[in-house]
C-alpha cells in the first residue's frame, strides 16, 4: 500500500481486526452495482471512500427531474445523462484510484454473465422485482452473495442472500408482476439503507463482523426502529432447492 493510501484509509485501518490485510482484500474486490439510482448512491459512494477496487454499476435509464430527491449520485446539470455515466463521474471524482465500469444495458437473464462476470459480490439496488429474479438466479448458479434491499416510502428491509447454507430470495417471494407506477420513497430513508448495504458488502469482503446472513433487518423510518427476522432455505425453493 503506497504512503497516500495509508492516509486515504488510516481511520478504517486503525479499526480492529481491520489493517493492511482487510484493506488490501477490499482494494482487491470487484462489486456489481445492479441499479445507479437511490439505494446504489451511498453504498457506492461510501464502497468508494473506503477503496474498493472496482465497482460496476449496471443501469439503463437516464437521469430525471423526479430522481434527484435520493439518487445523489447525480446532479441536476446531468439531467437527461445516462445514470451509469453520471455516477462514474461522481465516483471518480471522490476516488480516482477506483475502477469504474458504466453498463448501460438492462439485467437480463442473457446479461447478467457478462454484467457480472467480475463480480465477487452483487449489490441489489433495484426497484424491479423480475430483474431481482434475474440477480437471484445468477448469484445462486455462481454461488456468490447478493446484498439485497428494498424501500416503500420510509421503510424497508435488507438482508444478504447466499446460495447453500442460506435462502436466496425465492425462498421469501414468489415471482409477481411489478408493482405498478411510481413508488413513493423519501431520500434520507433511502440512505440509511444504502449505506448498510455497503456495510453489508465490507464485512463480506473483510470477514470482519457478521453478515446480515439467515437474518433480514426491518426498517421503520416512521418511528426510527429496526426489527430483525430469522429467514430460512425453502427446501421446495425453485431455485436454490436443489442445491
């Protein structure tokens, strides 16, 4: 790790159980960002402060008038832009040292191989429940964890899912037709989900702490409280059941 680095980084280096050796496993690390809107912006913002090596983010829409009270990987002066190119701006204007790679394609189950190909951890960051399939699937056939999250005005719910010892996600939901026109959704609420999920993504990288693994944590912005669930493997899962 060269000298500025250690700078950089010196606050989350001095943690304990952390050092040279966790921040060169993140330095290492390729995330795939699915979404560069709401809930992507502080988890990749704060994966970025803390020197990941790459982050790919995957997201086909343009910026939009209506996107800016949360998406803050984003200004007004990009309105129109591609989101996955203005969010490589704003990452590589935090840290230059990070690897950016800007998809504008949308999740499909012919290209989430190539979107993920690099990644050691997928971030759900999505408001589609049929490309959340899409990320499930592929994250159970490679066996790789996807950090999951989900927002409804100023509650949500967050947890990880990982293939063999743990459920994937369709072993909580069925497959359902989206929901149907704008969901409301309050910016400061998403943040705080955000940045747990990059939380989320450290700890998986680092092995430092426990992972939201067989646990989903509910948020209730409304009145600042957290409840946590036990989530268990449907052996009958579509899925992962057979795994």
């Amino acid at each position: 790790m060269f000298p500025d680095q250690y700078k950089t980084y010196f606050r989350q280096l001095i943690y304990p159980g952390w050092g040279v050796e966790a921040q060169e496993k993140v330095s290492q690390a390729a995330v795939l960002l699915a979404g560069a809107g709401g809930l992507a912006s502080a988890a990749a913002m704060y994966l970025a402060a803390a020197g990941i090596g790459k982050l790919i983010f995957c997201d086909y829409d343009v910026i939009e008038d209506t996107n800016l009270n949360r998406q803050i990987l984003h200004k007004e002066s990009n309105l129109g832009k591609l989101k996955v190119h203005s969010a490589k701006e704003m990452i590589t204007a935090l840290n230059p040292r990070v690897e950016v790679v800007a998809l504008p394609v949308r999740l499909t189950d012919e290209t989430i191989s190539e979107a993920a190909a690099e990644a050691d951890i997928i971030v759900d960051c999505l408001d589609s429940i049929e490309s959340r399939f899409v990320l499930n699937r592929y994250c159970v056939s490679r066996k790789i964890p996807m950090v999951h999250a989900g927002m409804y005005g100023m509650s949500g719910q967050i947890t990880v899912f990982h293939p063999d010892a743990y459920p994937c996600l369709a072993c909580l939901i069925s497959e359902a037709a989206d929901t149907k026109g704008p969901i409301p959704v309050v910016g400061a609420a998403v943040g705080i989900l955000s940045s747990m999920q990059a939380l989320e993504v450290l700890k998986l990288i680092t092995g430092i702490g426990e992972p939201l693994l067989g646990r989903m944590l509910l948020f209730n912005g409304l009145k600042s409280e957290f409840d946590e669930v036990q989530i268990s493997r449907d052996p009958e899962c579509p899925v992962c059941g057979n795994l």
